[in-house]
C-alpha cells in the first residue's frame, strides 16, 4: 500500500514539475511569447498586420530560424503567411499567418487572419491600418521528458495542452523611402488555463522606423536602407534593435543588425543579453527573394552555443499598377516612363481638338 502511494506521489510530483516547468516558459520567460525575427525588413507583416497592402499585389512567406544551435531544446521557430490587395479594392488586403516555436517541451503554434485598410494622404505619403485576429495553442509533450522513475505512466503518454484568444493590431506610415510604424500583440490579455493555473498572454509593442538613401544620384544602382526597431513587454527587458542594409540593384544585399535589452539588476538597469547579426540576400528573380541572417550573441552564452541561424523566402506576385515603396527606378526606366507620359499626353490633346 505504501508502495502504490509512492507511486502516485511521483505522479503527482512529475505533474507538477511538468506544469512548473511550462509556468517559467510561458509567463517566467515573456520574451519568448512571441516570435523573434532578424530579418525583420524582409517580414514586417509578422510584426504589424498593417504592413499587408502597402504595395498592390500579394506575397508570401516562408521562414526557419534555429536559436542558439548546440542547446539541447534550443528554441526553433516555422513560420509562414500570405497577403494581398483585393481586385476591386485595392486600398483593402487581407492575410494569414501561422508560427509555430518549439522551445524544449513546450510547443507554441498560432493562427492569424488579418484585414488592413490603407489612406493616401498625398502624392507621397500612405498611411495603413490594420487588425488580425486568432488563437494560440500551447501544448506540453510530457512524454518525451526523462524521467527518475521509468515507470511513471504520466510521462509517459501525456500530452497538456492550452489555448488562448489572441488579437493584434498597428498602423503603418509610409512613402517611397520612408516608413514608421507601431503596433501591439496580444492585446486582449487572453487566458491560458493549465488544470489549477491561469496565467495570460502579456501584450508587447513594436515601434520601429526606416530610411532607404541612394547612394549613386546617376544610377540609382547603390542603396543603404537603415532601420531601427523597438520592442515593450512589461515586466521583460526592453529591447531595441538597429539595422544597416546595404543593396545593389534590390539584388544583392549585405547588412548588419545589433541587439540589446535594458535589464533590471541588483545594481540598477543595465544594458546587456547583446547580440551581433551578419545579414545576407539576393533576389532569385523579380518574384523570388532569399534572405539569410547568423546571430551571434555577445555575452556569456556564446560559450555554450553555435550562433542563431535564420532563413527567409518571399514569393511576390504584383499586380498590374502594384509597385513596392522600396523600388528604385533606374535613369534610363525613368526616361522611359518620361516619353511614354508625353506621347500619352500629345494623344490625349489631339483627340480633344
């Protein structure tokens, strides 16, 4: 008899240590609650559902990035979304996103739908607003855990699971070389319910801005596009990102990205979990780009892993009218577009006379 109620005290304990265990990843660790990108230029639509219609036309987004690789359970991260401008209504575009990060035993997926509506203030500013919505799942494989005592059956087959209503939103500013935008996830503050446990999503805000400068006035060839990102998640340190990208006819680029987080310490608020970013991409083709990213953490975690690596694919379909803001006409393209204006215009006039 004392035997089988030790028995079911190890249940119990590795129940607990399970659900313990999911307590620190999901609302000890708040950083992770959502996905971290390098590649943020290249995917802005995983950060602010707003970004979805600031070029007519759709495209689509595939992504993998692998987190201090050399960790057993390292954090790994799928991702994949897909937007576009409606036909009829091109100021309107709706998409969907789908993540999905495996830290350990604890496995978080997320299913997004997203409708943006877009403003033209002038000749050269848009302004776009936008809101998705969904849910996030979080499951445990308690299986797959080593137990002390092999004969636990709870380890053995169980699998905890846990869902929460989510919903996002931001606005997105931009022009032909600028662009300045904000927005908040999981807003709603949805609960996670875990057996006995409650706990919540914790809304995080972005706010980020960007600059693209021609280097070359003749040909237009050389670009330098910087930004800057900035990330609040309360009670998580605050996090804020530079990056520098260097293209050669929104070809081939090389950039740099730099990142660190204010901590509160014993000693006060200090700078640190630093991290140095080699950025990489090339455009296959007018439809397909490949940009690549190796992170390497500058504090005392780089003795025990091999950096972060990060690879994203775009596919974009645009429409007829639909431009990227970020493309760079060419002198002779504009020439071009010059003799067509005027021919257009000599027909136009002597069809009225």
């Amino acid at each position: 008899m004392l035997f089988k109620d030790h028995k079911s005290c190890n249940r119990m304990n590795s129940r607990n240590l399970i659900l313990s265990m999911m307590m620190v990843f999901v609302f000890g660790a708040k950083s992770q609650q959502q996905t971290q990108l390098t590649n943020f230029m290249l995917h802005q639509y995983l950060y602010n559902p707003a970004y979805a219609g600031t070029f007519q036309g759709m495209q689509f987004n595939a992504g993998y990035r692998n987190q201090w690789t050399g960790f057993d359970g390292a954090p790994k991260t799928y991702m994949a979304s897909g937007y576009g401008t409606l036909k009829k209504q091109p100021q309107m575009a709706v998409g969907g996103l789908i993540t999905n990060d495996q830290m350990g035993l604890l496995n978080r997926t997320s299913i997004y739908g997203s409708y943006s509506y877009h403003l033209k203030l002038n000749d050269k500013w848009k302004i776009g607003f936008g809101l998705s919505v969904g849910f996030v799942q979080y499951n445990v494989k308690a299986y797959n855990a080593k137990p002390y005592d092999k004969d636990d059956n709870f380890l053995a087959s169980s699998i905890l699971n846990a869902n929460a209503f989510d919903a996002n939103g931001g606005f997105h500013l931009y022009s032909k070389k600028f662009f300045f935008g904000a927005s908040g996830q999981q807003l709603p503050d949805g609960k996670i319910y875990w057996n006995n446990t409650i706990g919540k999503l914790t809304p995080i805000f972005y706010l980020y801005s960007g600059y693209t400068f021609t280097l070359d006035k003749k040909k237009k060839e050389y670009t330098l596009q910087t930004s800057i990102l900035l990330r609040f998640n309360n009670p998580s340190p605050f996090e804020i990102e530079y990056n520098m990208k260097l293209a050669y006819k929104s070809m081939l680029w090389v950039g740099t990205s730099f990142r660190h987080a204010k901590t509160n310490t014993s000693l006060g608020k200090k700078w640190q979990n630093n991290s140095f970013c080699a950025l990489l991409g090339v455009t296959i083709s007018k439809q397909f780009t490949m940009g690549y990213s190796y992170d390497i953490a500058m504090s005392n975690i780089r003795n025990y892993n091999n950096g972060s690596h990060e690879l994203i694919l775009t596919y974009t379909l645009l429409s007829k009218k639909g431009v990227p803001k970020d493309k760079v006409q060419t002198a002779d393209e504009e020439e071009l577009n010059n003799i067509d204006n005027s021919m257009k215009t000599n027909i136009k006039s002597q069809k009225k006379k």
